[in-house]
C-alpha cells in the first residue's frame, strides 16, 4: 500500500474519533487520489552508459519502471530504494543471445546453427543466438535472473529479444534451424519455444516480476502467421511491444489504418483484462521531423494508450532521441497528465473517433483520415489549461484532456 495511503487513512480515523469524543461529525480528510492510469517505464539498457545520482534520481523519481543495466545502476540502487521505494526496478539481460565475445564461453550445443551447421550472429550487434529448445540454456537463464536480482537488489529482469524479431530476413546472418525438425524455424514454433523461456524465468525466480521483450505490434500479438506474440505473457507479468503505434523509423507522416491501429489498442485492453501488462514502446528515431510534428504523435500515443491500459498493469515510454540512453527521456505532458483510474473501457463513435472516461480526465483519438469535432461530456481542461467543451481532432491525432 502506498505511504500515502496509510497517512490519509490514519488522517481520517484520528478526525472521526476526535468528532466522536465531541459528538459532532466534522468533514472527512480528503480522500487520496486514485493511481494515475498514465505509468511510465524507461527502457535505459543502450545508448550512452553513464550515470550520475542526480541523474539516477531523475529516472527513479519520472517513471514508475526503469529497466536497466546492473553494472550502471550498482551504485545507486540502495539509494534509490529510499527516494522513490514505490519505483520498480527491472535489469537488463539478453534472453536468446550471447554477447559478441561469448563464441565460445557455452557449451557448443546451446548455440544455434544455420542448415550448414555454423553458429549464427546478429548482424549490427555481433552477438550470438542461441537454441531457445536447449534445456540448458534456458536454466542458464533462470540462474542469471535469480542471481543478479538477489545481488544487486532488483526487482525482476527483462529478457530481450524473445520474440520473433530472429527468424525476420536481414537480422541475423542465418535463419535457424529447429534442431527437432533438421528444418528452418517457423513463427508458430519458434514463439512457442521461446515463449517457454520466460515462463520458466519466472517459475524458478516466482517473488520476481518476469518481463521480455517480443510482442511487437498488435497485429503479432493477435495474428498467429505474424507470431500470435500475446502468448509470450501467458507465463510473464508484462512484455514490450516494441512498436506500438508507429515502426522506430517510420516517416513522420505515416499512420496505421485505423483498423490496424485499434490492434494496439485491444492488445492493452486484453492483456489487462489477463491481469498482464504491454510496456508499449514508442519511438521516433532517424527520420526527418519538426517539434510539433514529435509533439503531435507524442499527444496521439499517449490518448491511444490510455484508450487500452487496464491503468494497473501496463507502462509507456516514449523516445525521440535515437537512443536508450541510462539518463532517460522526460517529456512535460508524460510526466505532468494525471487523469485518474479508466471508469469503463472506450468507446467507438460513428464518425471514427475513440474515447474513453476517466475518474479525473478523459482520452480521445481519431485515427481516420478527416477532421472530427467532439463534444466532450462536461466542461475540461486542455493539456495548456484552456477550459473548453468540445475539441477538433485532426486526422491521425489524439487529446488527453482533465478535470
């Protein structure tokens, strides 16, 4: 329970016992707020490795989940505990590779091989793939993520690059072949398979929170002939879609259609209603665009998401840097909306849009191709503080407003 929480409850029995001594009833304490549905998690594992305590401060104190890398964060995660205790704190391993200059640190048969027997390596990192079939690797795994949460004080790991992003053309040097078939790996097998990796983390590491990265966009979540990743979480507490909204090096202009959108939306909407969650990752990196165009899909990313979080389980992040650095992006709208818990889930509109209500604010989104005016369902506020009662949404674009 929040130390907030306690307070406001101690608050209160003091003001009903004093009214009882007196005999008159004096106002309740304000009641503490619900939990902002806006979460933020901080993907800090590449990029520049460098990290001051202020800086440290910053990520504990901006988001509620940082992932990170062990070695960077050793000096300060006992201080961070104090500062922000409520903070989750997730490290950072690898879930199907070794490392560039680990060739040869495992036993040959964890590696994986090509059709002419030849270890396999991804082609911009170097590193080394590894059977996701072998026992052995896999324990090697859960070890890792037992023994370095243990030491160094985390919370749970993050197991990169479960998903099917191996077997896509041009990453590695090779396609795999499943050493049960003598064929190139499928989808279907392959996150099957790997999908194991993560529920057996979590099996050995149980007081752990288990998350990897590997569900992509919501059409791989839900599209078995794209990788039906949604299984991935059947034995996770929550993992990364990695192109929620928009692909990292997407023109700037260039939206989903709306049906393809609302994926990503119900993937959020269904992995909650599992009590499971998406740290939906949304970049814009390497592609040509103005501030206000940034700020645009900032506003669109954050309305849909909340059009889809539980407001419990799942966690944005937001980066238009071209990095993952270990000092994280903050961003003023992310890190100041607050528009308490969903009070139903969201709703499509005959014009196209999507809204949803909050117990401090409201979300809408229009994913379609034409401007459409909404009449909002009471006097808000606009993310600059203007009051009005209805707003214009132009195509591909989204408002958060509150009360």
């Amino acid at each position: 329970m929040a130390p907030t929480t306690l307070l406001h409850r101690l608050a209160l029995s003091v003001a009903l016992v004093a009214a009882s001594v007196v005999g008159t009833v004096t106002p309740a304490a304000e009641a503490a707020p619900a939990p902002n549905a806006v979460k933020l998690w901080a993907a800090t594992q590449g990029g520049d490795q460098t990290l001051t305590l202020a800086q440290a401060r910053s990520n504990a104190t901006n988001f509620q989940m940082i992932v990170g890398r062990p070695v960077v964060y050793r000096p300060y995660i006992a201080a961070l505990r104090r500062i922000a205790p409520e903070t989750t704190y997730i490290m950072y391993m690898n879930g199907l590779y070794a490392q560039q200059a680990q060739g040869t640190m495992y036993p040959e048969s964890w590696y994986a091989r090509d059709a002419a027997g030849r270890k396999i390596t991804s082609i911009v990192h170097g590193n080394y793939l590894m059977d996701p079939s072998n026992p052995a690797w896999v324990a090697s795994r859960s070890a890792r993520c037992a023994l370095d949460t243990r030491v160094e004080g985390w919370d749970g790991c993050y197991l990169d690059m479960l998903g099917p992003g191996p077997l896509f053309p041009g990453y590695n040097t090779a396609i795999p072949i499943n050493p049960r078939t003598g064929q190139e790996w499928n989808v279907a097998d392959w996150m099957t398979t790997s999908s194991a990796i993560g529920a057996a983390v979590q099996r050995a590491n149980p007081t752990r929170m288990v998350t990897a990265n590997g569900l992509g966009t919501g059409t791989q979540y839900f599209d078995r002939a794209s990788g039906l990743t949604k299984q991935l979480l059947d034995g996770i507490a929550a993992a990364n879609s990695q192109g929620f909204v928009r692909g990292t090096s997407v023109p700037i202009n260039q939206f989903r259609t709306p049906e393809t959108w609302k994926r990503d939306v119900d993937m959020l909407a269904e992995a909650g209603s599992r009590g499971k969650g998406v740290m939906a990752m949304t970049k814009i990196w390497h592609v040509p665009a103005t501030e206000a165009q940034k700020n645009a899909v900032m506003h669109y990313t954050l309305a849909t998401f909340l059009l889809g979080t539980d407001g419990i389980h799942s966690y944005l992040y937001f980066s238009d840097d071209g990095a993952e650095d270990a000092y994280a992006q903050t961003f003023k709208l992310l890190q100041n909306t607050y528009v308490g818990q969903p009070t139903a889930g969201y709703v499509a509109s005959a014009d196209g849009t999507f809204t949803r209500r909050f117990t401090s604010g409201f979300a809408a989104v229009n994913p379609g191709d034409t401007a459409v005016t909404i009449t909002l369902p009471r006097t808000m506020k606009t993310v600059g503080g203007n009051a009005v009662a209805s707003i214009r949404l132009a195509p591909q674009s989204g408002e958060v407003l509150t009360f």
